[in-house]
C-alpha cells in the first residue's frame, strides 16, 4: 500500500513538472517572438482622423506624423516597433487640445493605426487678452493655425476662461455667450445669420448679423429661445416689411405691450 502511494506521489511529481516545463516553454517561445517582432521595421502608418459633419478638418494626418517624428527623433516611417511606446504616443497625441480622443495600436501585419476624433469649435473668443475656441463641450482649444473654421466670433468685455467654466462656481459673461451660441447652432436660419456676439460695457449680448447695418440688442440668457423667435420672425415677416438697412439697432431684450419683445432704435 505504502509502495502504490508512493508511486502516485512520483508520478503526480512528474506530471506536475511536465506541466510547468510546458508552460515555461510556451513563455519562452512567446517572449521570442515577441522580441522578434519588436525588431522589425513598420510596414506602414495609418492615420485616420474623424470627419466631423459640416467642419473643416483642424487636425490631419502630416500633423500626427510629425508629431510622431518629432517624438521619435527621426523619421517614423524609418523605425521599428520596437521603437514606440503606443501609450506614450496616445499621451502625446491626446495634449494636443483640438483632439477629444485617440487609439493607437499594432496589427499583425506591422502596421500602426492611429484613429483620431477631432474636436468641433462652435465659438471663437476674441479679445485684446484672449484669442481661443470652444467646442460644443465648452473645451478651450487654442488658437488653430491656418484654419478658418466658421463660426460665430465674441469680442468686447468677455470674462476670462477658467478651469471652472462651465460648472456652478463660474461667474462671467463668457458663459452666458457660449450658451447662446449653442442655441444658434441648433437653429439654422439663425446660425447662418449671425456671425458675432459682442458683450457691450453693460455685460448685454448684441447680436451681428453678416447681412445688413443693424444690431441686435440680446440682453442676457434669460428668456433666450423667446428673444430668438422673435428675431426669426421679424427677418421672416418684419424685415421685407419694413425694409433692409431701416434701423441701426433693434432692441430683443425686453418684452413690448403686444408680446412682440422689439423695440426700435433708427438711424
């Protein structure tokens, strides 16, 4: 009986041995490979950066290859895979404020793919101290070089940009701007037309449109879908009435006796 017990100790021994030898061989022919592969060249790099509907691109790929060869040092279609750190290059790629997200990652065929999503400004800031956009997501995206990307333009006393824009503890006008500019891009005959928010010394919104001489006098957010119907209706209705380059302003923020909420200020 003690022999037979024996026997199975040795064999299970054996069997146990067997099964870690196999398992050091299968880590052994795997980092082999691995460090093979790591050795050799890049085939190719494939860039794919995200349409985004109605936009100009403001990141294209001869951007992300020369990011990439800047941080290699060299040529990145000259190296090997040995030579990127992927995590590294999508931190590197992502610092880079006019990107939202990005993927990097090898395929089997020592190909590097990199997919990009590239923010959507909806707003230029432009004051004496500040020049910068916004994304529909209230991100600040420095200024782009060499784009010019369509969208409505703030200037005059607008607050600064903060890490707190866009939570309860920010106070300032630029909030207020960047609120109304959302609304006209959901409204396409008002995003056409508009084409500046300028915040006079009274912390009031004027609108500008790219037609005509007038100004519109916007107030604050308050009421804001109201003030922008009416606007609508008096270009639809009012404006063939009366006719164009009629009035230098016309006043939106406050409510008139028959509920039309204009006021008129001519010439």
């Amino acid at each position: 009986m003690a022999r037979t017990n024996k026997i199975e100790s040795f064999d299970n021994w054996k069997a146990t041995v067997l099964w870690l030898a196999t398992v050091l061989s299968i880590m052994i022919i795997l980092l082999l490979a691995i460090e093979t592969k790591s050795m050799l060249p890049l085939k190719a790099v494939e860039v794919e950066v995200v349409h985004v509907a109605g936009q100009k691109s403001i990141v294209t790929k001869e951007i992300i290859i020369e990011k990439l060869n800047t941080y290699l040092g060299f040529d990145v279609e000259q190296a090997n895979i040995e030579d990127l750190n992927l995590v590294e290059i999508e931190h590197l790629i992502k610092t880079d404020d006019r990107i939202k997200s990005v993927e990097v990652f090898i395929d089997g065929g020592e190909k590097v793919h990199i997919e990009v999503v590239q923010r959507k400004p909806v707003l230029r800031v432009m004051t004496q101290a500040a020049n910068f956009y916004l994304d529909e997501e209230g991100e600040k995206i420095e200024r782009i070089h060499g784009r010019a990307i369509r969208v409505p333009v703030a200037t005059g006393d607008i607050s600064a940009y903060s890490e707190e824009f866009g939570t309860e503890n920010y106070e300032g006008t630029l909030q207020e701007v960047f609120e109304l500019s959302l609304m006209l891009r959901e409204d396409k005959f008002l995003g056409a037309l508009i084409e500046q928010i300028y915040v006079n010394e009274l912390d009031e919104m004027v609108l500008i449109p790219k037609l005509g001489d007038e100004d519109l006098v916007f107030g604050g957010i308050e009421d804001a879908n109201e003030k922008l119907r009416n606007i609508r209706d008096f270009y639809v209705h009012g404006m063939p009435k009366s006719g164009w380059n009629k009035f230098h302003t016309l006043t939106f923020k406050y409510k008139g006796k028959d509920g039309e909420g204009i006021l008129f200020a001519e010439k």
